[in-house]
C-alpha cells in the first residue's frame, strides 16, 4: 500500500506542479518587468510556491483516501436510517463542525470590524449547518434546485438593502471563504452518500449542489449580524511584509507560522475525525483495512494542508499585496485589468478543491463532462471575476452593480441548461473562491485599492464574492454548448435511404445502402 501510494503522490505532485507553475511564471514575469519587487520578498514566494506544490499534492491523496470516503460512509449511514429528526440533525451538526474547522473561517472573523470573532464563526456555521439540511432533504425529496437558488437569492439580494453598504463585500465574500479545502470534499461526499441510496436515474446529478446552498448560509448569516451589529467605523489591518536579511531570517518567517498552522489544521481536522470515530463505533463498522487506509489518508491531508495554508500564506500573501500596491501607484494603473485576467485564469487551477471537483465530476458523469473542458470554463469565469473586480476598484463602483445582473444572468441560464450543469456551476463559484484566493487575489486586490486610494472595505473586499459569481454563467454556458451539441448528435443518427448521415465530419447521401459523397 505504501509503495501505491507514494506512486499516487509522485502524480498529485506533477499535477499540482502544472497548476502551481503557471501563476509563479506570470508573477516572475511581472517582478522581472514593470513591478521590482525586493530579493527577500522573492525568496519568501518561490520557498511559498514550493510548500504549496508539496502540500496540494499531498492533501488532495489525503482527500480521496479519507474525506471523500468518510463522507460518503456518513452520508450513506444517516440516511439508511429512514428517520427524518436524525437526518436532520445529523446533517446540521456535520455541516455546523465543518464549517467551524475551515481555516478561512477565522481569517473572515478577523475581517469584518466591530463583531466579536466567536459571533461571526458560530453563526457562519449554523448556517452552513441549516443550508445543508437544506440541501440533503432536496436529495431525499427531490426538490428542483433551481426554484431553491432563485427563492434563497432573492432573500439575499432584498436584505442587501438593510445591510450597511460598506458590509456588503464581506457578506458576499463569506459565501466564497467559508466553503474551503476542508468543507467542499467532505460536503460532496456527504451527498454522494445520500444520493446512492436512490435508485432512480436522476440520483447521481443530484448529489451536486450541495456546496452551491452551503454557500447561501454564510452571506446570510454575516448580513444579519450586519444589521443587529453597529459595523460602522471599522478599518482594515494592512498586510505586515517582514524583511528577511539573511537566509535563516527567510527560514524564520515560515518556521515561525508552520506551528501556528499545526494547531489550526490540528483543531480543523480533530472534530471530523471524532465524528467519524463514533460513527464508526455504533453505525458503519468499517473492516480494519477501510479504517487503515482512511487513516493514512487523514495524516496526508493533515501534513499536505499545513504545508499549503503556510506556504500561501507566508509566500504568496505579501507578494501579491505588494504587487497590486506597485501596480495601483503606476500612472497607467488601468494595466491591472487585463493582468489580474491573466492570473484569475491560472490560480483557479491552484486551489485545492478545484480538483476535488474535477474528480468527482468525471467519476459521477462517467467521463461525459472532460475535466478539462470543465476546468477551462472555471478559469475563463475567475479571470472575468477578477478583470472586473479590479475595474471596480480602479473606477470605484458598487459591488451590487455587478453581483445583480451576473446572479439573474446564471439563474436565467438555469432554465435552458441540463440541471446537472446548474449544480455543478454553483458547486463551482464555492469551490473556486478558496484558499488561493483569499491569500493572494484578496491581498493584491487590497494592494491596488491602496495604491490608487481606495477604500479597503467597501472596494478591495468583494474579489471573493465576484470569483464565487462568473463561473456560475461560463458552466452553465457549457451546459448549454454541451445540450446543442447533443441534440445535434441525436439528429445525425444514421437515416434510411435517401437521408444524410454524418460520420468522421464527413457528409454522405445514402442511397441503396452504398455512401456516395
């Protein structure tokens, strides 16, 4: 078993080398051009690219040996249960412990001003929690998720207007934040367990979606607390750069935090595990090989998950606030545009549940649905995201100006693509907003807003929000490609004499049995 998986790691390693590569070429390129950028700060970015190649590729082998398992076996185990009160129940304290254990989470807390943190993680995550009862009782009931996004939305887009406005940005981006690298496997999953317990045809399509209304909850939650809190007078905490003179100095700045994500990766995986632990005790009575291989798969998740967040963190965190602030001072600051296109388009390959994603959406469509054509449609809607979430900041417009029409153009869509795409789509502006970018999008973006002296809470937060939305509309716009594409490829069938049929791209008339061009 060592032996398959060290064989299983060397692969996840190359490929998150090729997802991590792209975006250390586009910030090389820039630190060697129109943004110098100092030695120290360099070699704090490519040590962080490196902790994050090994730790994406050691997390996302930990994932499918244990959270994706684990998830299905809970989910699978609650349902068979046929008790309602116990779903239920269950459901909310999985989605509420989850969430809890997000490290984003706390980032997102430490964010919004005026609201004690402990307030803001406990009602995120009942939240979460609700949503996801939500979400298992439209499995097991088969409810339309379509009727559910527009109903929840509205709600969303009718309190935005009790919410002060310099809040809006960081209850949109906690929809984003909130479903990260520990949520979205575990969550999938969850419904992946519960959809097999259906055995219509339909079952599988609806074990998507389930991130999609997780993602509600957050922004509820924080709008809320926006309105019975006085979040008014609050400022932003800059992004401290530390220098690092020497090469035990640059040794520091990462030895120094690793510990600190020990303990937070540490209090995020402990209650999933308990969870899993008594589950196991009275209900799945898993065979020691399950609970072996699971276990292995917990260790790498845990080792692979440090490495990232320090690495993201530590690396990629200063370099990208330092960058926006250079690129927002230039006299032709309107350049962030086109380049944040650039690197919205490459670092969605570099988040984590992205791949989570991509594998399970292969496995569920038997290969129907190509990674990479799916892949390409997310990187096309983040860098969309992010070109606009620079244009907001450079000519200072309100978040709603773009949230609006991009939430009413995805829920229009919805009605003309197959559901499995509109599940997948919203499954996907949660995956998307992860890690990546809170640690670098959100910092370059509050540099930029620096830069050109813009106001950090209203203007640079909402990058989080805007790269949750776009991929909404470009999936669902392959839904739509992919359903003309296959009402074409039923008409072309092969007809009786007399008719056209199409075969390697060429035309034939069919006349006595004998293909004539």
């Amino acid at each position: 078993m060592f032996r398959n998986s060290r064989t299983i790691l060397f692969s996840k390693v190359k490929e998150s080398l090729a997802s991590v590569v792209p975006i250390a070429a586009i910030v090389f390129l820039l630190c060697f051009t129109i943004v110098p950028v100092p030695t120290d700060l360099l070699m704090t970015f490519v040590l962080g690219v490196a902790m994050v190649i090994i730790g994406m590729g050691m997390f996302t082998l930990g994932a499918d040996l244990s959270m994706t398992p684990v998830g299905e076996h809970i989910g699978s185990a609650v349902t068979k249960s046929r008790k309602l009160w116990f779903i239920v129940l269950m459901c909310f304290l999985v989605g509420a412990i989850v969430t809890v254990s997000e490290p984003d989470l706390q980032v997102l807390a430490e964010q919004v001003p005026n609201i004690p943190n402990q307030v803001i993680v406990f009602s995120v995550a009942a939240g979460v929690g609700l949503f996801l009862v939500i979400a298992m009782l439209r499995i097991l009931f088969k409810w339309k998720l379509s009727y559910l996004l527009i109903f929840f939305y509205a709600v969303v887009f009718v309190l935005a207007a009790f919410v002060p406005k310099a809040f809006l940005a960081v209850a949109f981006d906690s929809g984003g934040v909130t479903t990260g690298p520990m949520t979205v496997p575990f969550i999938m999953a969850l419904g992946v367990g519960v959809a097999s317990i259906r055995s219509d045809s339909n079952a599988q399509n609806d074990s998507f979606g389930l991130v999609a209304l997780c993602s509600v909850g957050p922004i509820l939650a924080v709008m809320l607390l926006g309105m019975f809190f006085n979040v008014e007078g609050g400022s932003y905490t800059p992004v401290e750069i530390k220098a690092a003179e020497t090469s035990r100095d640059l040794w520091q700045l990462f030895s120094h935090e690793i510990p600190e994500y020990i303990s937070e990766v540490a209090k995020a995986l402990l209650p999933i595990v308990a969870f899993f632990a008594l589950f196991q005790l009275f209900r799945l009575k898993l065979k020691k090989e399950n609970i072996y291989r699971i276990s292995v798969g917990f260790i790498y998740t845990f080792v692979g998950l440090v490495l990232f967040l320090c690495g993201a963190n530590v690396g990629f965190m200063t370099v990208g606030n330092y960058i926006g602030r250079e690129l927002g001072t230039l006299p032709y600051s309107f350049i962030v545009i086109p380049l944040g296109m650039v690197i919205g388009y490459f670092i969605v390959e570099a988040e984590p549940a992205v791949h989570v994603l991509n594998k399970q959406v292969y496995e569920m469509t038997s290969g129907s649905i190509p990674p990479k054509a799916l892949s390409r449609s997310l990187s096309v809607g983040v860098a969309i995201s992010v070109g606009l979430s620079m244009l907001r900041i450079v000519a200072d417009i309100p978040i709603l100006y773009f949230l609006v029409p991009g939430y009413l153009i995805a829920i229009v869509l919805s009605f003309f693509v197959p559901p499995i795409f509109t599940a997948i789509a919203f499954d996907s502006g949660g995956v998307a907003s992860g890690p990546m970018t809170a640690t670098f999008l959100l910092p370059m973006s509050i540099g930029v807003c620096n830069g050109v002296g813009g106001d950090v809470v209203s203007s640079a937060f909402g990058v989080v929000a805007m790269v949750a939305m776009t991929p909404l509309i470009t999936i669902q716009i392959l839904g739509l490609v992919f359903k003309i594409k296959s009402r074409r490829a039923e008409a072309e069938v092969p007809k009786e004499n007399g008719e056209i049929e199409i075969f390697d791209n060429e035309i034939f008339e069919m006349e006595d049995g004998d293909g004539q061009l």
